[in-house]
C-alpha cells in the first residue's frame, strides 16, 4: 500500500508510503481519499492525521507518473485536497522532513498543521517553468502573508519549518512539534484537542477562508513586477506566479483557482517549461548506468587525496572537506602547498565574510586537510585524484609512483580534461581500479563532474565514484575515452566556428555578444580568456601533430604569440585592467585580426547575429552526434546535462541536443548544408554525423 491507515484512540493516522520521497502518485492519491472516506465512516475516529511514511512528508508530484495517464486521473491531487478540506472532522497534517510542491499544497489543504524542525519547506514548481497548480499560489499567501509567499513562490527555495514559524501572524503552521521523533504523538494529540474544541459542529478552519491582501497592494505588486522582469528575462514563470498571487488578493478563492490552473496550463504548453522539464529528468537519469544496477557493491570512500595544490587541486580538496571527508594533499615543494592552502583559506574567509559560512566551519573544514611531500602518506586513502599538469608525461610518472604506494582496492583518479584514460590506467598493475574524475574550474563551485569511464574500470569503481559525487554535490555525467571526453570534445568544434567567423568579419565581441544574447553564459572568447588562452593552444599543438589535416583559424595561435592568455596577463581577446574581469575590446587584437585577413587574402563579409548563432550551437549538436554514435555519451540527455552544468549553456533552452529537437533536426541539417558550401568553413565537419541523418530520415528525435 503507498497510504497505510491505522486508528490511534480516537485518531486515524493516514501515512503515505511511496518510497523515497512519498510522491503523490495515483496509488498514494487514492489511498489518502480512501482512508479519510474510512475515517469519515467510523463513529470511533474523531480526527484524522496525515503524514509521510520514512524520510519525507511528501516531495510533491510522482515524477515516475509525468507524462502518463495517472498523472491526470481522478482523484487527482486538487480533488484530493478538496476532500480533505471538506472533511467533517478535523485532518491535521504532520510534516516533517520534506514538504514540497504538491506535498505542501497537500498540507495547506488540511484544517491544522504541525511541523517538525528542520522541516524542508517548498513550492519549487517555478524551476521547471511552471507554478504551483493545486492552490498553492491561493493559500500560501493566505497562511504565511502575501510577501513571504511570492518570495517562496517566484523563487522556488527551500526554507526551513523553524524560520517560517517565526514570520508575524503565519498560520501556516498551528504548532511546532519538540522534535521529528515526537512528531506523530504531538500531532495525534492535537488532532484529539481540535476534535474535542469542534465537537459541537463549529465550523473548521480552511486557509480558504481567510482574507488575502497587501496594505499597499498596487505600490508592492509593481515593484515586485519589476524586479521579477529584471530577474527572470527568458523564464516566462515566474511572471505567472506573480499573475497568479495577485489573483488571490483580488478575486475570490474558486476564482482564483481558476486563474491559477489558467496560467499553469499556459506556461505547461512552453517551450522554455519544455526545457526545464526535461533538463530535470535529465539530471537525475545521468545517474542511471545501463549495466551498472543497483545491486553493485561500493567501495567506501573514507579518506581522500589529491595530487596537486593548484587551482584546480585545491577546488577539488575543498568538495571533499565540505563534505566532512578527510584530506591529504600532495605537492612536490612546500612553498607550493603553502600557497594553495592560503588559497583554499582564503576562499572560506571569503564566504564568512559573507554570512555564507561560519567561523567554526571554517575552522571544522580545514582541520580535516593534511598536506606532505612524500607519497608514502597517501597509501591509506580510499580515493586519490591527481590534479597536475595536462601533459602525458607527468600523468605517467605520477601514476607509477601512486601504484607503488595505494593500498588495494583504493582508487586512482584522473583530472584530465582531454587525456586517453585507458594509456593513464596502463601505467599502473591495476587499470581496474582507474578512473578519470574531470572536474570543472573553479572546482568547487562549478557543480558538473565528468566521469570518464575506461575500458577496464570496474563496476564497483563507477558506482562508487557515482554516489560520491551526489555526497559532494556535483552532478555527475559518464563519458567513455576519447579525446576531450564529452564536453572538451564538442567545445572544440564550437571554438573552431567562432575562429572561422572572426577570419570572415565578425569581431569577437560580436561573436560573444550574439550567443551570450541565445543564452549562453559567456561566449567563446570570454570563455578563452577565462580558461587561459594557452591551454587551447596546448591542445592545438598536440592535434596537429595527430592530426596534421584539422583546418583552424590561425588567430588564436597569433594571439598565443603576442603573450595574450586571457585573464591572467590582463590580455586576451580582450584588454583587462588589473583585478578586474570586465572584458574591454582590444585595439591591438583587432588590428591583429585585420592583418591576418589581409595576409590570408580574406575580404571580410557582414555575419548575421542568427548565422552565428547556429554555426556555434549546430557544430555541437553534430559533434553530439557523433559522440553518441560512438558510444562516447550514453543517451543525448547526458549530452544536455554537461553542457548546462558545465558550459552555460542556457537551461531553458534544454541543452544543445534538445534545443536541436526543439528546432527540428531537419531544420538543423538544412542550415548544416548552407554551412557546407562556405569556402571559409570545413565542409567535411558539416556532413550531418549517421546518427542525425538517420533520425531525420526516420521524422525522429535524439531524446
């Protein structure tokens, strides 16, 4: 059963069961309306409580039910709630936990309710470009005050039970339980003093009923239109949600129900609410190795280290330390490791000093780190990951040396963003136990890991390393081995075009400013001057020795030339002043641009905002093409995942794969074929990968 139902005295206790977070699935629906209709026929029950069965009070809709008939069928979830609202006896709920989107509407449908501390309170519909569709908008702000809840509701956090109670005059919540262990006996005993205080038949009490308004409603509500424009530009929810609340203040409660599920069914037909759904299920379907199941054992992860105490090691220590794992780190001299322990310290203060941390987190944090210069101190972690120097040659010997010192079963990870996993695995006796662990800079901020999987990592490897990443917060994607994995690889085509446009007119301001304005978090430029211009030319030099025939713009290599890394020497595409990361477009990089057409014998062409646009979005949706074909990527989600979580790429666009789908890949093979015919570009690269030429031929798409 996924609602179970017990009789306490003279309380019936209805408790969701529907693991792991109580979704309101169908089953669940039906058993909460089944067992109230129980209670309702039993002289003996006097007053009804609902909770949540295990680690949640209710997270909300079923997501394994999206999409399918049970979503929608009766009795759904406002139904539900309107027979628990119209109950004659008193319904309290009891949250603890987890009470989220329909779960709180759920709630805020029953006559009292109690919560324990610490409870995680949230309306996070607007994050998949929807509101909340079961009154949501029309009694939270009844419960909590208009303000609080367009706060919650526009912004879709989470905030705890205790921090709710204490705004001024909430009814949100009648009592707060002494803990989560005596919840469900408090919450019994206020059923029974609320059955006793209405046995005379007063009438009970439902957020519908009460009042809705703000003292200065058409001053609040533009201000608040305003800031909500600034803010959501390219998500059309959030206006909805402020549509939706100023209905509750200005109709009555059934009227503006119905301009609730108004706007919900508006902003469900979205391409941008499209995307976000599908961005979700993404995300948690990442996850899902195909012959990688549950029963897996995993290694346990008690103790870590990490070769390197750069930028990147240092960001990679700080995951860990966050997560409460102990440290060690490595480095070949101390002054080294001297400075990359002042820089993880003083990325800490920095976050005290912005309330974001405390002093004794801090504190508790880098009590956990160690540091050495001798491997010999790293044979006991359990997981060492080696942060050094993207050339083939230190991986080698810093494998070997580990090989000789892990104990069994630890393991030995790569951070290589472009290196063959399996010739890093082949220096050790143990490629079983190697793994490549390609976290994104500034490591302990950007949230995507790329796990890169080799021909001879164990299942047990990956699976463990998977549950890592959740317990240190990163969203993890699989990549299988080739060069620069999943996103390195896409970005290399989507880098070239940008090269390609700026040798036939454009300038990179223009470049950036046209994708920037699609979505994307900063342009390719920007993007380069950021990551440091020299790594890409490193990686340059290597593919034209393997591959002598990869046509680029020469640009990037002049700029390489000139000392003009980015961000680091001030200089890059673009001039910087000094500690300021303000792009200010170059004189210089423009003269060099202009010299190079003339030498070349390039008459410059005006490029539309729109060609640019597609060239750089279409060159990864082909390379994602053919990384699919080959294995590379499991599913074309994945692909969405790493360029959302790793790249910019905007998230109410989807992803570049189904942004494609969106477009229509026959759309997006015709301009592929316009892009062939230009004599400046790489007409073999615009050759539409199989893959996407057999799914336009089938009328089908990548998701």
């Amino acid at each position: 059963m996924t609602a179970e139902y017990k009789v306490q005295g003279e309380v019936a206790v209805i408790s969701m069961n529907n693991p792991p977070v109580n979704g309101l699935g169908y089953d669940t629906r039906l058993g909460i309306v089944q067992g109230l209709d129980k209670a309702l026929a039993d002289s003996s029950v006097r007053a009804v409580v609902i909770t949540g069965a295990g680690k949640a009070f209710s997270g909300g809709a079923d997501i394994r039910e999206f999409g399918t008939p049970k979503a929608l069928a009766e009795p759904n979830l406002r139904s539900v709630i309107a027979a628990v609202e119209a109950s004659e006896k008193p319904v309290v709920a009891a949250i603890h936990s987890v009470a989220m989107g329909g779960g709180l509407e759920l709630a805020l449908g029953c006559h009292y309710r109690i919560a324990a501390p610490g409870a995680q309170i949230a309306l996070p519909e607007v994050k998949l470009g929807l509101l909340p569709g079961a009154g949501g908008t029309q009694r939270l702000p009844r419960a909590l005050g208009v303000e609080p809840a367009l706060n919650m509701i526009v912004s879709g956090e989470t905030i705890k039970s205790e921090m709710l109670a204490w705004v001024p005059e909430q009814k949100l919540f009648d009592k707060m339980a002494k803990s989560a262990d005596s919840l469900l006996e408090e919450a019994v005993a206020l059923a029974g003093k609320m059955a006793a205080k209405h046995a005379d038949g007063a009438p009970l009490p439902r957020l519908r009923d009460l009042p809705c308004s703000h003292p200065q409603a058409d001053a609040y509500f533009g201000f608040a239109r305003n800031m909500i424009e600034n803010m959501a530009k390219n998500y059309p929810a959030p206006l909805k949600c402020l549509d939706a609340v100023i209905a509750a203040t200005q109709q009555k409660f059934d009227d503006g129900m119905a301009t609730e599920r108004r706007l919900f069914s508006e902003l469900m037909v979205t391409p941008e609410s499209a995307a976000l759904r599908h961005v979700f299920f993404a995300q948690r379907a990442a996850s899902k190795i195909p012959d990688v199941g549950k029963d897996v054992p995993l290694r346990e992860i008690r103790k870590v280290a990490v070769i390197g105490a750069g930028t990147m090691g240092g960001g990679i220590a700080m995951n860990f330390l966050n997560a409460g794992i102990p440290v060690t780190m490595l480095e070949v001299k101390q002054e080294a490791l001297d400075r990359g322990v002042g820089v993880m310290r003083k990325n800490y203060e920095a976050r005290v000093k912005k309330g974001r941390l405390k002093q004794d987190k801090l504190d508790e944090r880098m009590g956990l780190l160690s540091t050495t210069l001798d491997y010999a101190d790293l044979k006991d972690a359990d997981l060492v990951i080696e942060a050094v120097f993207e050339e083939m040659g230190v991986k080698e010997k810093v494998f070997k040396a580990l090989d000789e010192v892990m104990k069994d079963g630890s393991i030995l990870a790569s951070n290589t963003s472009t290196l063959d996993v399996n010739k890093i695995a082949a220096f050790t006796r143990r490629p079983q136990d190697v793994v490549g662990l390609h976290f994104f800079s500034p490591a302990n901020v950007m949230p995507l890991l790329e796990v890169v999987r080799g021909d001879k990592t164990a299942k047990d490897v990956l699976a463990t390393v998977m549950k890592l990443a959740k317990k240190i917060r990163k969203t993890a994607v699989v990549a299988g081995v080739c060069d620069g994995f999943i996103g390195n690889r896409m970005v290399e085509q989507y880098v070239r075009q940008a090269g390609f446009m700026v040798d036939e007119g454009a300038s990179p301001e223009q470049v950036d400013k046209a994708i920037e304005k699609f979505g994307f978090a900063m342009g390719p430029f920007r993007m380069g001057d950021l990551a440091g211009n020299d790594i890409g030319w490193a990686i340059r030099k290597r593919r034209a020795k393997e591959n002598p025939d990869m046509k680029y713009s020469g640009t990037a290599d002049l700029l390489c030339e000139m000392g003009r890394f980015g961000q680091k020497t001030n200089a890059g595409w673009y001039d910087y002043a000094p500690g300021k990361r303000k792009p200010i477009p170059s004189p210089v990089v423009a003269e060099m641009i202009e010299k190079y057409r003339k030498d070349q014998g390039i008459t410059p062409r005006k490029i539309s905002e729109r060609e640019i646009v597609e060239r750089l979005v279409y060159s990864l949706v082909n390379e994602g093409a053919h990384i699919l074909e080959e294995g590379i990527a499991n599913k074309a989600s994945d692909i969405d995942v790493v360029y959302i979580f790793g790249y910019g790429f905007p998230a109410w666009r989807g992803g570049p794969m189904h942004y494609a789908d969106h477009v229509g890949l026959f759309n997006v093979v015709a301009a592929m074929k316009r892009f062939a015919k230009n004599p400046m570009d790489d007409a073999r690269f615009w050759q539409p990968a199989p893959l996407l030429a057999r799914l336009v031929a089938e009328g089908k798409t990548f998701n």
